[in-house]
C-alpha cells in the first residue's frame, strides 16, 4: 500500500480547493473566485486499493489582510515543507507567473508536480505556449493538464502521484474523507454563501461559528444555529440586507447545500455578530482556529 501527503501549493484563485472536492468526490471546502477563500489547512483523505494520500490543502498566496492573513501564509509555507509530494497549482489562463512563488516551489527538496489547471479556460495553442514557459521555469517537475472543475483527469494525477509515495501503513480508516469534524464542512457551506453573496471586502471579515444544534421531532430534521462574525455594524447591515433579504438568500443556499452533504433536510437559524477586529485579535484568532506561530 503505497502512503503519504501531498500539499496543494499555489497562488490564490488557482483551482485547489475544487480540485480537493473533485478528488473526494464531495465538496467539503468553500469555493469562490475571492483571495483568502481558504482559511485552513484542511486534510482530505483519498483512500483506494493501492494508496492513501492525504491531500493538505493550503490558503493561497496572496497579499496579507492583518495577522489573519500573515497566519494562512505561515500556514501554507509549513505545509509545503513537510509532504512526499509537492502538487503546484496554476491556473492556465493567468497570463502572469509569480517568479517568487516559482523560486519557492524550485526549493522543495521532494518531487513536484505541476498541475496546470483550468485548461477548460483558455485556447490550446495560448494554454500551451504559457505551459512550455512553466516547464523552462521548473525543469524537475512532472506536469498534469486538467480542469479541476470538471474533473479532467484526476485520475492521471492521482497515479502519478502514487509513483512517488513510500510504502506503509493507513494513516487513516478506508471510510475517512476529512481530517475536520462535520460542524466544520457546515461552517465552510455557509461561508461559501457569505462570500458568493456578498461584496468584494466583506468576505475577509467574515468569520462562521456552528454554536449547536438540535434536532426537531416535528419538523423531523435537524436544526443548526450558527453565528456570522464581522467585525462591524456596517457590515452586519449588509449581511442582513435590506428588509432581511441578504441573509435570507444565504440561509437558503446554504442549507441547501447542506442537506446535500447530509443527504437529509436540514434547517439553520442564521445569526449576524459583531467582533470588532477579531483578525488582528490574538485571543480571537485562537479562538476561532487560527494558531499564530
């Protein structure tokens, strides 16, 4: 049985998260087209009969909003430097390569694959011409062209990558798709919803708390009450929406999504909260799961 990690390692907006949920064959991680989408380190375990690879997804690069910021880029930089394999993922239709993310992907002392992702968004000829300058740029590197989104050959990466796992033991049981407990893929949903929903700014503020849950023998389904933290009352307001529609429309999608995951239905009870400048508050950023190093 061949066994190890890989890290997810790239710019933001490149792709990682969806291919994470392509790999599972589950969405466990918020997606959207906005810096800072991932905030954690998340594990996803894929398990079949000749491998398991724990996947370490990373927040991508980016510029740093405040001490939140400066920990998702510590937070990505450790994961890099303590995988099997190093899954570098660009999106095929940025025209700009980062020299410094490029540098630091050439320091890696472990195999490294390119995953040139997206190629669904740009033209074969434009594709290839910036692929050929991403090879001349990492010379040791293997490459992967896919489209995570659509789920264009993850299976060619998931057997180059076993070409370069030790043998050993199941790190984790056969069944395990997630490192994280269940209120976390919760949280991320709504997360998510926040995000696609709401301005451009707003999403970096925004942090969700599952507080508890019940279960309505009525209504049979379960209720989950979570709180959306921002970090001031102008914001709340517009979380809320005029006339309550803004939080209205994210309660719906969310639970949706949800009750997916969950395969039964499911109910939230939506609370908007005020943490003044929760980002740069040690005490909250522990709190919350952000651990400074």
């Amino acid at each position: 049985m061949k066994v190890g990690y890989c890290c997810l390692y790239g710019l933001a907006n490149a792709g990682k998260s969806t291919l994470l949920n392509a790999i599972l064959g589950l969405k466990i991680e918020a997606v959207s087209p906005k810096a800072q989408t991932t905030r954690y380190n998340v594990q996803g375990i894929y398990t079949d009969d000749e491998a398991q690879i724990v996947f370490i997804d990373t927040p991508g690069l980016h510029k740093p909003h405040g001490k939140l910021g400066n920990i998702l880029l510590e937070d990505a930089e450790d994961a890099k430097d303590s995988v099997d394999v190093l899954l570098y993922v660009v999106d095929a239709s940025n025209r700009q390569i980062d020299e410094n993310v490029i540098k630091k992907v050439n320091a890696f002392k472990g195999p490294v694959v390119l995953i040139y992702n997206k190629i669904d968004k740009v033209g074969f000829e434009e594709g290839q011409k910036r692929l050929e300058e991403y090879k001349k740029r990492l010379p040791q590197a293997e490459t992967v062209e896919m489209s995570a989104l659509n789920k264009v050959n993850v299976d060619q990466m998931i057997s180059l990558i076993k070409t370069h796992l030790p043998e050993g033991d199941l790190l984790y049981p056969k069944d395990q798709l997630i490192d994280r407990p269940t209120r976390f893929v919760w949280a991320e949903m709504i997360r998510e919803k926040c995000m696609l929903n709401l301005d451009e700014e707003l999403p970096h503020a925004i942090h969700v708390e599952i507080t508890h849950t019940e279960y309505d023998e009525k209504l049979q389904k379960q209720i989950i009450y979570a709180d959306i933290i921002v970090e001031k009352d102008s914001e709340k307001a517009i979380v809320i929406g005029k006339q309550g529609k803004k939080l209205s429309l994210i309660r719906k999608h969310a639970e949706h999504s949800i009750s997916n995951f969950m395969q039964e239905k499911v109910s939230l009870e939506l609370y908007v909260k005020v943490v003044e400048d929760w980002r740069n508050d040690p005490r909250k950023l522990k709190e919350y799961g952000y651990e400074d190093k």
